[in-house]
C-alpha cells in the first residue's frame, strides 16, 4: 500500500564524498546545492504526516538529461549514491523514526525521454505481514 509518492523536479545529483583539503572538509557545490533544495523541498511532500515507525519499502526513479555526445546506454553515475542523497534528507525530514525502518530500497535510473525533463520520483509502501513474508514475496516469485 502506497503511503506516500511524490515527484522532486531537477537533476538528480548522486551523493559525493566529502572532500580534504587545508581548511577542512567539504562537499562539492553540486552534492551541497541539491541537498539544500531537498532538506526545503522534502517536508512539502510529508504534509501533516507523522514520521512513520513501521518497516517500509522505498522505490527511487531517477531521471537523467541524456548525453549530448555519446551513445553509453546508460546514465554513468551509480544508482546507489542516486538513491543516498535523497535518503539521507527524507531521513533528516522526518519521514521515518529511523531510517532502518526503511527494509527495502529499490533503485531505478534512465535517460529522460524526448520532452522530459529530469526529475527523481519516489514511492513509499507499507510492508504488508511481515518483514519476512515481504523478502519471501519479492525473492520466491
């Protein structure tokens, strides 16, 4: 059962490692620039809802702007740190108690397509029974 889904508009920017250097650590400007947009964007889309305290699985669609000179088939960033950046802000947001609520995480990423513009959607679902039962559902099918 979906509990929550919702569309962040602009480029998904992966997760960065914070970097070294004399004066200290830091991120690069494009990891800093999204997640301040995320951390004003984020409580928006949690309306009056209260953090979640249940297990829950989260779906993450991450739309890239093609290339404009190459034909690689896919996006060459890792869909894991697409997926961490938003996490780590909807974590920050309240959307959960605790992010180990979150027991399953599924990770999409593609080219927008003629017309559209890059965006991230994601969908929250309730864990219907059991954590287990859930596992069982998705692997024994």
């Amino acid at each position: 059962m979906d509990i929550n889904s919702f569309t962040i508009e602009g480029k998904p920017v992966p997760a960065s490692r914070p970097k070294v250097a004399r004066f200290g650590v830091y991120y690069p400007k494009s990891h800093t620039q999204r997640e301040q947009y995320l951390n004003s964007v984020l409580p928006t889309f949690l309306g009056n809802q209260s953090a979640l305290d249940e297990p829950v699985e989260v779906r993450i669609l991450s739309v890239m702007p093609p290339y404009k000179t190459s034909d690689y088939p896919t996006a060459r960033c890792d869909v894991d740190n697409l997926s961490k950046l938003p996490m780590d802000c909807m974590t920050k947001a309240s959307f959960w108690t605790d992010d180990s609520l979150v027991v399953a995480l599924t990770s999409l990423k593609r080219f927008a397509r003629p017309g559209e513009e890059p965006h991230t959607k994601i969908r929250i679902i309730k864990i219907e029974g059991t954590v287990e039962d859930h596992a069982d559902r998705l692997f024994d099918a």
